[in-house]
C-alpha cells in the first residue's frame, strides 16, 4: 500500500456497553472495519476509508440507539500515522500466569510462561479482543509439542506464534488481508520463530494438521469448518472462535456432522471459543 492510505475511525461512546459494544463490532466487521481499540464506555473503530460503507455505519448507528445513546466523531489518519496512534492507546494483554502480550513500546514483564511482542497495526488479533483472548485460553490446556498447527485467518499470527511458542513443530498462517500477511511475517521475526503465512482463503489450505486454529467470522466458519476437517489428521483438534454464544447450535451442528466432537470451551462477554476433537465413531 501507499503511505498516502487513508483511514478513517469512529469514536464511539455508549451510555450502555454490555452487551451492545460487542454487538455492534461484528456489525462493523462485516462493512470494512478490521481495527478496534476498546475503552472504558465504547470503543473506536477503524478501517480504509475506501472500504468502509458509511451509509451501513448510520444504519447501524440508528437502529442500536434504541438499546443505548451512542454519540460518535469521525477521524481520518494516513498510513504512517498508524504506530503513533497505537503508542497512545495500545495497552499489555494479561492471561495470569500464562501469556502476556505486549507491544514493542513495552518492557517484558515477569511471571508469565510465554511473551509474545506484536506489532498491532492493522491486523486484528491482539489478545483485547473476546475472541483471541478465548483462543489463548483454550490452548493454555492443550500439548503442542511437536505438532503441525494451522492458524487459519492469522491476523497478527499472534495465536501461530503461541503455538510454536508452546513447542509445535511446524505453524503456517493463512490470512485473506494482505496487511495481515505482512504483519504476521513481521511479528514472526520480532518473537523469533518460524511462521510462514500465505494470502488466501481456506481453498488455499494445503497438507494436513494436528491443530487448526480458525478466529474468523460465523459465517466464514460455517462455510469452512468442512475443509478445515479435510486437511486434518484424525485425533486432531480444531479450535474456533469469532461468534456469539447465540450461534452455538448452529457452529455445533456443522461441526458434529463432519466427526468433531466438543472437547472444551471458553465464554467471555457473550463471546464463544470452542474446542473439537476430530473422532469419527467406532
């Protein structure tokens, strides 16, 4: 991209947050945002300025003010403002005991079984987020010594970096985003460790996995979980996250027809992360 890409954020506060702020940041998701940093009573939304439909952000806007009094500003920042704007606002994940991430900005910190140093950017995939926090979590439980992991739709590749981080053999990154791809390669090199990532979909899957690890969007899973089981070993495990507790029916149902059986799963703020073991009956 060209250093003259522009942005553009939504600053959102809401008189309510729970659960409308989370509601609201699929929405936004699914019309060209791919960038949230929460705040205390809102957040802000970031995408390109060129992708983002901001008629479907008034819509949005309109038909959650019923819920909570939402007030907003607008803001447009050019590509190589981005690092100085994350300086301002990034703050340290936490998983006690376990994972701490942080930026490059921030001093290492003790008492922590793994460090993984990400450089945000773009690329969604923080750790703040419901979702990547509940993945991390799911794997916290799981062995990873010596085994091929994929880390489907890898944003940051901050969960292909865990897992190699937690003694896989092998990880690959797949991402659709091109910011994605070069932000995974980035931060694969700033956490020393060996993760190549390709820009694609799940048709771009190739080989077979112990591990999948799928953070995407419920419909994305819906349509791949299938493919996902086809480059899987049996006995293999795939863990996604990316929706409601609302979708659950729907994500299990899919998964138990394709031989996956519910092995754990995490909750946080109406957010879902699951865990399959790959079995079919006897």
């Amino acid at each position: 991209m060209q250093h003259n890409t522009v942005f553009i954020g939504y600053h959102f506060a809401l008189s309510e947050t729970d659960p409308w702020k989370d509601l609201m940041i699929a929405e936004l998701a699914e019309i060209g945002f791919d960038m949230f940093e929460d705040h205390a009573n809102g957040f802000t939304a970031w995408g390109l300025e060129s992708e983002v439909r901001t008629d479907n952000v008034h819509l949005i806007i309109s038909r959650y003010n019923a819920k909570t009094q939402i007030s907003y500003t607008t803001e447009r920042q050019i590509q190589q403002n981005w690092n100085e704007e994350w300086e301002k606002h990034f703050s340290p994940v936490e998983i006690p005991g376990f994972l701490y991430i942080k930026a490059p900005f921030h001093p290492d910190k003790e008492g922590f079984e793994h460090i993984i140093t990400i450089y945000p950017k773009m690329a969604f995939g923080t750790g703040h987020h419901s979702t990547t926090y509940g993945m991390c979590m799911l794997m916290r439980a799981m062995d990873f010594k010596g085994k091929n992991v994929l880390d489907m739709g890898c944003g940051t590749g901050i969960l292909g970096i865990l897992a190699l981080k937690s003694g896989a053999a092998h990880a690959t990154g797949i991402d659709i985003d091109e910011w994605a791809v070069a932000n995974t390669m980035e931060n694969s090199l700033l956490n020393h460790v060996d993760l190549p990532v390709y820009q694609g979909d799940a048709n771009s899957i190739s080989g077979t996995f112990d591990i999948v690890l799928a953070n995407i969007q419920r419909n994305v899973l819906l349509a791949d979980i299938p493919k996902y089981v086809h480059h899987m070993n049996m006995g293999g495990s795939l863990l996604v996250s990316g929706f409601y507790d609302s979708d659950f029916d729907e994500i299990h149902r899919v998964c138990l027809a394709h031989d996956l059986r519910l092995n754990n799963r995490f909750q946080l703020n109406n957010w879902l992360s699951l865990h399959y073991t790959y079995k079919k009956e006897e």
